[in-house]
C-alpha cells in the first residue's frame, strides 16, 4: 500500500470510528525514531563515571576541569563528523591525543587510555528520567527504533544492558551504516531497515538540533526536540513539537 492510500485509509477508518480528522492528525504518527544520548540515555554521567575510571587506570588526575576540557575536544570533534571531515573510528584514540596534548603529557599511551575509556563507557546504561516510562507506554501503539551517532560496540552494550530492549524493533548506528546524522543517507537506511516508507508518518525525537532536528527536517519527517535545558532554538529550525521532559510526549503521540 502506498502512502498516500494509507493516509486515506487511515482518515476513513478514524471517521468511522467517530473520530474527527484534527485529532485523526495527531495519532497518524506510526514510526517514532528516537536518539539514544541526552535524549533517552543519560550519557554525561555514564561519560564522567568512564572518564574517571580510565583515568585511575592510567593514573591521571581525575578532575571536573579535566572532564570539562575532555567534553569540549568531544564534541567539538563530533561536530566535525556530523559534517563528514571524521570518522567514529578516529575520534575514539584523537580526543584522548588531544586531551593529553593540551595537559603537556606524553599522548603515547591514548589508544590505550581511548579502549580502557570505551570498555567504562560500554557498561553506563544510564537512563534520563521518564525514558522507560514512556517508551513502555508507546510501545503498544507505535513502532520504536533508536537512531543515534556513536560507536558501535558502546552503544550495542548500553542498550543491551537497559530496560528499554522490549520496547524497540531496531537499534540503529551511524558506525554501521557508514553515515551519521544530519545525513539523509542514515535515514534512508532506517526507513529500509524497518520497512517504513512513509514518510509523513515518521517522527524523530532528539535533544540535538544540528543532527536530530536538522537532519529530520532534511529528510522530511516530523520532529520532536527534546529540550530539558530550554535551549533557546539558534540555528532558526522550525522544529514540529517542542518538550521539556519526556513524559510531555504523552500529549503529542
Ligand atoms: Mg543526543
């Protein structure tokens, strides 16, 4: 069935069910796609606890100033692979090389201090507050599958060891697909992946906007920014849905 039949469909049966097409419209989602870390996964604290555990392990000084330094080349340096100048596999051993770079040590050890780091980070299946919740509440009206930019044996691992593998049909990474959010590419992959083609009954939640929101809107679905810190919205995307906390999504699906 093509998607246009199937929104038709879906507007006749709401009909005959006594249901009017505006509130037809906000139950036509079918496929929710949600990103994995600062949106359903608590990654800061699973990323300060691996932090100071491979720091132990390799004797360095565990500090807030050193993880503060830490997360900037981070993320500065995965903002650089959402724009497609870096792969996942090289971000793993270059933000421990610049880490200890900028503190003048000697950056020989960093592919080691890089896995012990991993191995940490692999086993914090944290998760943001509401998370379990409400995917077990979506999960019987709603296909569910995570899309996230990371590496892949981290992410496998974290979500294996969460409560949240009942409630999802595809856990997808941007390592194994070879493309990261913004990219289309990653999107197509999942739709295919799921066997979902329609589009406008597709919605992305995400707490980032250069890669969830930006690359929903790219693609042509809804979006949903998760937004706990009320961010201001700088990059002028016009964003579907808006929430605060998670359990906000209640009102929307
Ligand atoms: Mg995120």
């Amino acid at each position: 069935m093509n998607c246009s039949r199937m929104d038709v469909n879906m507007v006749m049966l709401d009909r005959l069910a006594g249901r009017s097409v505006a509130e037809a419209h906000v139950m036509d989602y079918e496929l929710i796609l949600f990103d994995a870390d600062g949106t359903l996964f608590d990654y800061d604290r699973a990323e300060r606890h691996a932090l100071e555990k491979a720091c132990r392990m390799h004797r360095l000084e565990y500090s807030e100033r050193l993880l503060e330094r830490y997360r900037k080349i981070n993320s500065a340096l995965w903002r650089q692979l959402e724009e497609g100048f870096i792969t996942s596999a090289e971000i793993r051993v270059e933000r421990f090389r610049s880490l200890l770079c900028e503190l003048g040590l000697d950056a020989a050890s960093a592919p080691e201090l890089a896995q012990d780091y991993l191995s940490h980070l692999a086993q914090g299946a944290y998760l943001i507050d509401g998370a379990e919740e409400i995917c077990r509440y979506l999960a019987p009206n709603y296909r569910l599958a995570i899309l996230t930019n990371g590496i892949q044996e981290v992410q496998t691992s974290r979500f294996q060891a969460s409560p949240l593998v009942p409630y999802f049909d595809r856990l997808i990474i941007s390592e194994e697909v070879g493309f990261s959010k913004p990219r289309p590419e990653i999107f197509e992959y999942a739709m295919n992946a799921l066997g979902h083609r329609c589009r406008s009954t597709t919605m992305i939640v995400g707490d980032s906007l250069t890669s969830d929101m930006r690359g929903g809107i790219n693609y042509g679905i809804a979006t949903c920014w998760y937004n706990p810190q009320a961010r201001e919205n700088d990059m002028g995307l016009e964003v579907d849905h808006e929430i605060y906390s998670l359990d906000q999504l209640g009102r929307i699906l």
